[in-house]
C-alpha cells in the first residue's frame, strides 16, 4: 500500500499550526478546533447529505455540457471493472488519499483561518476559488472540461459551508468522498 503523500503534505500547515500555537501556550483542544479537528453532530451529517445532493445536481446538469469523449479520457478509473472490489478500492482511495488531505487543508487549516480573519462570506468566496485553482489542470485535459470547474466551485463552497457550520471537517470530507466515489463509480465499467 503506497503512502498518502497527499494527505501528508495537506496536513502540514495545520500540524505546524497546531506546534506553534502550543508554543505559545494555546491549549490544544483550542487550536485542534481552530483547524477543524473535530467531531461533527448527526444534524451535521445530515446537511452533508444535501449538500451532496445539492452537489450532484449541479454535477449532473454542468456534465451534459461536457462531450462524452472528452468525459472519457479524464478518468484514471476509465476501463476498470464495476465490481465490489475496485468500488471499495476507489472508496478508500478517494476518502484518503485524496478527500482527507484537501479537506485537511482547504476547509480545516484554509478556509477555517479566512472565516476567522474575513467572516463567512468573503472568507468562503476565497477558499472555494482557491480549491478551484488547483482543478485549472484539468484543462490540460481539455478546454472542453470547463463545466467541471462550476461543479469544482460550488463543492468547495458547500463544503466550506459545512466546515463554518460545524466547525468540523468530517461533513465535507464525507461529502468529498461521496462525490469523488460517485464520479469513479461513473467512469468504472
């Protein structure tokens, strides 16, 4: 099994942020909390859920304007079977080696300090265009791919809206996951 570089490297500044705040005598509980580090409620499971609907909405109309040509070379779970294995293989796959690490980063250590220093809207607006830079590679893949980043956009929003609302990354990571897992499953078969 290969090491989640990803999650590592993510998980970077919220470690050093929560060395430096223990240094200054911060109590860890404190600074845990300040990076998202904490448990969420069912309530906020359940907003999860339709913030995942809500995603896969956007998802499933931002998609048709995609060729399907174009959708099938951007996929690296293009060709594999659909199968019980490759689905929980994809499972752990997106949830840790993917989805932890950018929720980690984005809503926990990013997003948490833009809504302390900016408030939630400035600060959500910010964090969600950053998630969305990174996506700009796609467009390596093809210009065509552009509707992605509509989809890229609003996830990160939605999923910074959960962090705000909890004060927990749990409830994007479940949604991150949920919808990576749902795009391999679509590219699978």
């Amino acid at each position: 099994m290969e090491i989640p570089i990803m999650l590592i490297i993510f998980s970077l500044p919220s470690i050093i942020y929560i060395i430096v705040q223990a240094i200054r005598g911060m109590p860890f509980s404190e600074s845990r909390k300040n990076v998202g580090w904490t448990l969420c409620t069912g309530k906020d499971v359940l907003y999860a859920a339709a913030v995942f609907v809500i995603i896969s909405l956007i998802a499933f109309i931002a998609l048709k304007f995609i060729p399907a040509s174009v959708l099938e070379g951007a996929s690296s779970y293009a060709g594999q079977p659909r199968n019980v294995r490759s689905i929980l293989a994809a499972l752990i796959h997106e949830a840790f080696y993917i989805a932890l690490g950018e929720e980690v980063f984005f809503r926990g250590f990013l997003g948490s300090w833009l809504f302390r220093r900016l408030g939630f809207r400035w600060g959500n607006l910010v964090q969600a265009t950053v998630f969305l830079l990174p996506h700009l590679f796609l467009l390596a893949v093809s210009p065509q791919i552009w509707p992605v980043f509509i989809i890229q956009f609003c996830a990160g929003w939605g999923q910074g809206w959960l962090q705000y609302k909890s004060g927990s990354i749990v409830p994007s990571w479940f949604v991150h996951t949920a919808t990576n897992l749902v795009s391999a499953i679509s590219f699978m078969g």
